[in-house]
C-alpha cells in the first residue's frame, strides 16, 4: 500500500511529459502551450468559485462525525477536478474532466467515498476505537457507547483538599468506590 504513492508520484509526471511531447509534435508547440493554459486558468476560476463553499461543507459533514454525503461529496469532488486543472499535463486534464461532469462525478464520487470510509476504519481499528466509527443502527453518529461499554479500570477516587487533608474513602466525593466504564474517566 506504502509503494502506491510512490508509485504515483514518480509515473504520473513521466506519463504527463510523454503525453506533452507526443501532442506537441502533433499539434505543435504553441497550441500544447495554449491547451495547458486554458486548462490551468478553468481550474483556477472553479476553484475561486466552489473552493470555500466546498470547504465549509466537508468540515461540517467531518465534524459531525458522517462520511460526506451527496453535498460535501459533490463539491469536493469539484474541486478535485480543480485542482487536477491546475495540474500542468492532458493526463490529470482527463481526470479533471471525470471528477466535473455530471454523468462521471457521481461514478468518482463513489469509488472514492469507498476509499474514504476504508481508510477512517483502517485509522479506527489501527487507534483501537471499538464499535463502528460512523455509528451503527440505532446509535447516533459519534456517540459514545452507553452503560456497561468499554473496559472497566477498577480505582479509588483520591482528592487533595484545601489546607492539605487528602480525603479518601466516605470522603472521596462522587464516583468514590464505583467502577467506571474507561470511555467515562475523561469526565
């Protein structure tokens, strides 16, 4: 998994310059140059236009702890193909074109919610968050577990209080000699 992006990084740039030579001898220099141009001032202006708009909708959808929906997925992929735009190469060009036309965004837009939410429980089992990261039936997204959930860590409540005594036992405060689930110990 680690050599894809390595991979990545190394053939699209070489597939992009072969693809920039072959149309340069085909269409010639300044036309190449021009289709470049073109192409890197569309993806500025979609950017300009859906890139905060689009923003804004991901981190709420994140926020709140949901795989983006339709919305937030939209748009980003929106700016995926701005971005892809901005990309000096025909290559990054086709796939642009894939992620801003409505017949392929939703196809893209698929494939790569898949990706997203493989790679969230990927990073969730790996960090040993139990349970399902999105919620699961008849629990809100993001919430916590409830009652009885999680490991129990047994303890004794100490607090120091003011003018040195340490209190213990009867004195502890609340929570003193009952067991809490490990989910609620941030409290």
């Amino acid at each position: 998994m680690r050599l894809l992006p390595v991979l990545l990084l190394l053939g699209v740039p070489a597939l992009e310059i072969w693809v920039l030579i072959q149309a340069g001898r085909a269409a010639g220099g300044w036309p190449t140059a021009a289709l470049l141009l073109a192409g890197a001032l569309a993806g500025a202006w979609i950017l300009r236009r859906e890139g905060r708009r689009a923003w804004s909708g991901l981190q709420e959808a994140l926020r709140t702890g949901r795989t983006p929906a339709r919305g937030p997925a939209g748009r980003g992929m929106v700016v995926a193909g701005g971005v892809l735009l901005l990309v000096p190469g025909f290559v990054t060009d086709v796939l642009a074109l894939l992620c801003l036309l409505p017949p392929t965004r939703p196809l893209v837009r698929g494939l790569g919610v898949r990706l997203f939410a493989r790679r969230i429980r990927t990073l969730a089992e790996a960090a040993g968050t139990p349970g399902p990261l999105f919620g699961g039936p008849g629990q809100p997204s993001g919430a916590a577990p409830g009652p009885g959930a999680g490991h129990v860590i047994h303890g004794e409540v100490i607090r120091d209080e003011p003018g040195g005594r340490t209190g213990r036992g009867g004195q502890a405060g609340r929570g003193a000699g009952r067991d809490l689930p490990s989910s609620d110990t941030g409290r």
